[in-house]
C-alpha cells in the first residue's frame, strides 16, 4: 500500500474521533445567514470541502 494511502487513513480516522467528541451545538454566522448546527458537521464539511478543493487544484496543475 502507498504511504500516501495510508497517511490519508489515520488523518481520517483522527478527524473521525475529534468530530465525535464535538458534538455539541454551534451557531454559524456568514454575512446575512445564520446556521445552527453540531461541530462534527461543520468539521466534516470543511474535510470535504478541502479534498474538492485539493482534488480540483491538482488536476489542473496537471494540465
């Protein structure tokens, strides 16, 4: 298995254990918007969005 594999695994799995110990309510506010909602999804959600983010930039670097 590829090293890279595998680091992507135990980050994973370390961002999986912060997200369930944080489960507590939060409000987020962004300009007119107002968003009540638990820790582990916001967490989650910025995890997602930086592998898109990350996934899309790499492809077009390779270009």
């Amino acid at each position: 298995m590829n090293w890279k594999w595998v680091l992507v695994i135990v980050l994973m799995v370390i961002l999986f254990i912060f997200a369930l110990q944080n489960h507590e309510a939060m409000n987020i506010r962004f300009l007119l918007w107002s968003l009540h909602t638990s820790q582990a999804i916001v967490i989650f959600s910025s995890l997602i969005t930086g592998v898109i983010v990350g996934m899309l930039l790499s492809l077009l670097r390779k270009k």
